[in-house]
C-alpha cells in the first residue's frame, strides 16, 4: 500500500486538508477494500450457483459488482458459501449473465 506523505508547510489551510487527507487515506487503507482481486467475465448461467475462487489467502470481506451485462442480481449463495477464506458462493437472480467482480 502507499502511504500518505505530508508536504511541509507553513499554510494553515493547507495544514487542515492534509490533515483530513490523511485521516481518508488511513480509513480506506484500513478497510480492506483496496486489499482485493478483480476478477473477469465470470459467466452466470440462470439461477445456478457459482464458486469464485478469489485467492484472497484469506476470508474475503464483500464484493462489488464493475460490470454486468444484463438486468440481474448476483447474491451470496449462504447455503453453498461454505469456505470463505477459499472462494464466494454467488448465483444471479434467475438471468443468465456475464459479470466482472472485484472480490476484497
């Protein structure tokens, strides 16, 4: 991860967005969400359960549909889902659908 770096200054202001800048940088670092994997064009066929092996080598926290090609919801499977540290069990909303993941 990159870390913040501070610029030295006698601004105030400047002082201030830095301050909130780093407090940011800190919290979206912290919160695993930059930790993950994007994963392509992982095909959905209708209402089928699909295991998405994230090599995260750990559990993952969520996951954030970037693309899709249909009108779907793509869900945790909790039935199927039972190694998390290994891969998400997720199936579509009942439409078949291609979809990119970023898993963290």
């Amino acid at each position: 991860m990159v870390e913040f770096e501070r610029t030295k200054t006698e601004d105030a202001e400047l002082t201030i967005v830095q301050d909130k800048v780093e407090i940011f940088a800190d919290t979206l670092q912290s919160s695993g969400l930059l930790s993950g994997r994007f994963i392509r064009d992982i095909e959905f066929p209708e209402s089928a359960v699909q295991r998405i092996y994230h090599r995260l080598e750990r559990g993952y926290s969520g996951f954030i549909v970037v693309s899709i090609n249909a009108t779907a919801t793509i869900q945790v499977d909790d039935s199927e889902n039972t190694s998390p540290s290994e891969y998400i069990a997720l199936k579509s909303s009942g439409t078949a659908c291609t979809v990119s993941l970023w898993v963290f």
